[in-house]
C-alpha cells in the first residue's frame, strides 16, 4: 500500500494554463479602413510570406543600438521571420495532442538539426520528448515550453465564425504552435551570436510533451535533463509581451483510490457483501470532516469514477479520483497524506481493500525576479509590434464578434511586477525547483479571447501571430545571450534560487516504477490524423 504506486495509463490532471491569461488593456487601438479579414486569411502563400515582408521594417528603433552580439541575434530573428512562421504554422495544422506531436517533433528535429543543433528525441520514455541543444559546457541556458494541441480545437484561421478544419478534430486552440517557432529561431539566433563571437557555453530547447495534462516535466526532470542547465527561460504565447517572477500557480497532486469489496444479492444476501462504494463515500465524508482543519489555502476536489451498476448488486468495485492542491508541494503532499488515511480508514470500516494510482502531480512555478528583471530591460529594448492599422482593425472587429470588450492589440509592454499565484497547476513548475527560471510571455494572441475554446485558433498563423513571435524570439535570444555573458547574472540568480528553496527542497512525487502514459490521446490522433493530414503544409523549414 505505498502511497503513490502506479502511474495510471490515461488519467492526468487536465488543466488551463494560468501562464497564458493575460488582462484587457485599455486604450490600446489604433484605426484603419481597411477590412483586417483577408489580411488576417495566411495560410502559406500571400498570408504569411506577405505579412513577413514587413516585420523587418518594423523593428523599434531601441533595439537596434546596444549590445552588438544582440543586434545581431535580432538580425537572424528578422533574417529567418519566413522560416519562424513557417515553423509555426506547420506545427498548427498538425493539431497533435499531449504524448501524440509525433509530426510536430519530426519537422523541428530535421529543421534544427540541419542548423547544426544536436537532436534527442524520445528521452525520458516518451516518444515525443524533444531535446536539442547546440554548443558544450557551461553555462547551459535552456528554453522550457510545450507544442501539443488540445481536443475539439479545430478551427479555419482568420473566420469569425465557428468552421472547423476538421469537425471534431483537435487544435491549436491556445497557440502553443507558435512555441516552436519562437523557442528555435531564437535558439538558432543564440548560436549565430556565439560563433561569432566566441561566446562559450550551450543553448539547449525542451519541448516537453503534453503540457495541457501536465503529464510530462516530472519524468523530464526524474531523467536528469536539468541536471546540468544553469538556468531556463519558459517560454508561452499570450497577448501581451511580459514577464514576472514569484508563484505563478499551485502545487497539485492526482491520484485515483480504487476500493475492492465483495459482490452479494442487494436483497437477498446483503450481509455477504462488502461495498466497495459504501468505501468511496466514506472517504469522501471522511475528507470533509478534515477540511475544516486544513490551512484555507488548501484545494481539494473529487469527481467519483465509479459508483457501481444497479442498486440491488452489491457492487465490489468502487472509484473516486482526487486532485489536491496547495500553495506549495509540502501543504499539497501534508494533505495528500491524510487522504491516503482517510482511504485506510475507509477500508478498515467497510471491510475492503484498496489501491492507489499516481495520475499526475506538479510543483508550483516559481520565477526567479532576477532573472525577470533582466527579461524585462530585453522587452524593453525591442518593444511590442507595431500593429498595422488593419491589424487594429481587425482585433476590435474580432473582439467585437466574439463579444470581448474592444481594445484592439496592445501598444506597450507589461510593467514588470509579481504576479499573483494562481489556484491552477503547471506541470513545467518541477523544472523551477531543480534549475532556476525566468518566464516570457510574447505577443501573438488577441487580448480577451481566452485560451482552450476555439476563438483562440482564430489568430495562430496570422500576421499578428507572426509579428509577436518575432519580438518574442528577440527577446529570447538576448535573455539567453544575457545568461551566456553575464556570470553575475547567473550567479546571482543561483544564489537566489539556493536561499528560496533552502526550506523546500524538491521531492519528486513519482513513484519509482512510474512509466510515462505515452498512449495519452493516441486514440483521438488516430481517429482525425487521416483528415488532419489533408490539411499539412509540405515545408522543410531552414534558417540561413
Ligand atoms: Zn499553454
């Protein structure tokens, strides 16, 4: 009965990325005549080929003084925008769920490889855990971020209204396609800097499967990948470009207690019986009774898997599946602990026995501020897009149609500050307690059209989409160069890190025969793939 033994094959912890929600902005519009949909229409072809001829106009003029190794990491950016989006873009029309970005991870092995990165795909015991990194020694900076798409998430680019791709296929309804292109142009951006400039050390991008069931990072960090990095940058789409330090979000731990009886004759024979159900609503009423002698920072919710067939059979199987949450992974596992008690004690009354499943669990994502502060003066530097006027227009002609309140896009970076620690969980937070972490979120999504719906699949291949991947690998590539040069930096980012985790050191809540659950959506890709390929871009995109 240890208290987390099994990993169980397809339940994880489904969750909205508390990372990628930003706020609406006011004031932030611009005007223009112009009808923004055709514009915004950029599938390969005049889209994105003609929204990118201009983003190398429009780099702010801050950014082209300083540091010279960042301007000409800025250069590889503006140099390789087609091949960014055409990254992008491809990873968005192959829509492929946690464990199952078998198509996405193939294109950006061949594409960073030919640049010279060295590839690692399938570690940790996932097919679609995705490693590369160029260069050797230290300091090893890397990139943390995810591709995966989620279900139901199929939508036609630029329409308004709902017209799926594929009915019922998945999407990229939160715009992690975008991550893939931003996480390798900057990488690629970094490494042109190095060479010339002879800047030692390794640049290194995880894109770790499954982010939307938190089912991967424990088993990247259980692998040892971080093991040697010095510090990582997460990188997530949202509307804004910003970064942030302290808690981003909750620690969380999903099990799933499984109570085994003896069945009986509900009539005839009851008192043969042990109810295996009579167990699960024990541990349910035993949990509330504790709830009142828990922090009130504490979070904790049920849903009963189940609850039997008929009522005249006693049933001997019965299943509840448990989220617990806290402000930090030591409250979450105390909590934890009890519950696993409580289900003792639940056995002990109805004369059963149980077993207990490890379904997914996270740490909070804690963000170091020194790292942050040393992001925000890059964002600073390069600054946000300069939306064309149709851009404007047609982000209040969509916000107005998806009944969101009509700002348009942002004019203006976010002020760097802590950000509040959300009830939600991330699975990437793991990798913070082991490494220390910054956090950047870049520009290329619609302010109020939230994430996980389909609106949000409106805009991933669009100019605006491209234009905030741009600013964002900028930012990127000179955080990490930042990183590279500035032992300082690291050093003080380090000792940070030491003196915030001294009373919390990491634990992994894996138990040790724990496998990863890589058939996690295979049924749902293998149903949509043949119609979902249809729709894939042939490219083989190359930076140069
Ligand atoms: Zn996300």
């Amino acid at each position: 009965m240890a208290r987390i033994p099994h990993l169980a094959g397809s339940a994880a912890l489904v969750e909205i990325d508390p990372a990628a929600y930003g706020f609406v902005e006011e004031g932030a519009v611009g005007t223009g005549p112009f009808s923004g949909r055709m514009f915004m229409r950029s599938r390969i072809g005049m889209g994105w080929s003609w929204s990118l001829a201009i983003i190398g106009l429009l780099v702010p003029l801050a950014c082209q003084a300083g540091d010279e190794r960042k301007q000409l990491a800025y250069e590889a950016v503006d140099r390789n925008a087609a091949t960014m989006a055409a990254i992008s873009d491809a990873v968005f029309y192959f829509g492929e769920l946690g464990m199952q970005e078998f198509e996405s991870t193939k294109l950006l092995k061949g594409t960073l490889e030919a640049a010279g990165f060295k590839v690692d795909l399938g570690g940790a015991g996932m097919p679609t855990n995705f490693w590369a990194e160029w260069g050797s020694g230290h300091p090893k900076i890397a990139i943390v971020t995810e591709i995966d798409a989620l279900p139901g998430g199929s939508q036609t680019p630029g329409e308004f209204a709902r017209k799926p791709i594929v009915p019922g296929a998945p999407g990229h309804m939160e715009g992690h396609n975008t991550h893939a292109g931003v996480a390798s142009t900057a990488a690629f951006a970094v490494k042109q800097a190095m060479q010339r400039y002879n800047i030692p050390g390794t640049v290194a991008i995880s894109f770790g499967p499954a982010e939307e069931q938190l089912a991967s990072r424990p088993f990247i960090v259980r692998a040892g990948y971080f093991k040697d990095v010095d510090a990582i940058i997460y990188l997530h789409i949202r509307d804004s470009l910003a970064t942030g330090y302290g808690l981003q979000n909750y620690a969380a731990i999903s099990s799933i207690f499984t109570f085994h009886g003896k069945t009986a004759h509900g009539a005839v024979n009851p008192w043969d019986g042990k109810d295996a159900v009579d167990a699960v609503e024990l541990m349910d009423i035993g949990f509330d009774k504790l709830r009142e002698h828990l922090r009130p920072s504490y979070r904790a919710h049920r849903t009963i898997t189940n609850g039997g067939i008929q009522p005249n059979i006693i049933p001997d199987t019965g299943q509840i599946w448990w989220f617990v949450r806290d402000a930090s992974m030591p409250a979450a596992k105390g909590t934890y602990d009890k519950l696993v008690k409580i289900a003792e004690g639940a056995a002990l009354m109805t004369g059963t026995t149980y077993d207990v499943k490890y379904a997914a669990s996270a740490w909070p994502q804690r963000v170091s501020r020194t790292i942050a502060e040393a992001i925000q003066k890059n964002i600073d530097a390069v600054g946000v897009p300069h939306w064309t006027a149709e851009e404007q227009q047609f982000a209040r002609d969509f916000q107005k149609s998806a009944e969101r309140p009509v700002v348009g896009l942002r004019t203006a970076p976010e002020a760097l500050g802590e950000r509040r620690q959300a009830t939600s969980s991330n699975d990437n937070g793991d990798v913070s307690w082991v490494v220390p972490a910054g956090l950047l979120n870049f520009p290329s999504s619609v302010p109020g059209i939230e994430y996980h719906e389909w609106h949000a699949a409106v805009t991933p291949v669009s100019s605006i989409s491209h234009k905030g991947q741009a600013v964002g690998a900028k930012v990127l590539a000179a955080s990490i160069i930042d990183l590279l040069t500035s032992p300082e930096l690291l050093a003080k980012a380090r000792e940070e890190f030491e003196r915030e985790s001294k009373n919390t050191p990491y634990f992994s809540l894996l138990p040790s025969e724990a496998q990863p659950p890589t058939d996690l959506n295979r049924a749902d890709m293998d149903k949509f793939r043949p119609e979902m390929r249809k729709h894939y871009q042939d490219v083989a995109p190359r930076f140069n």
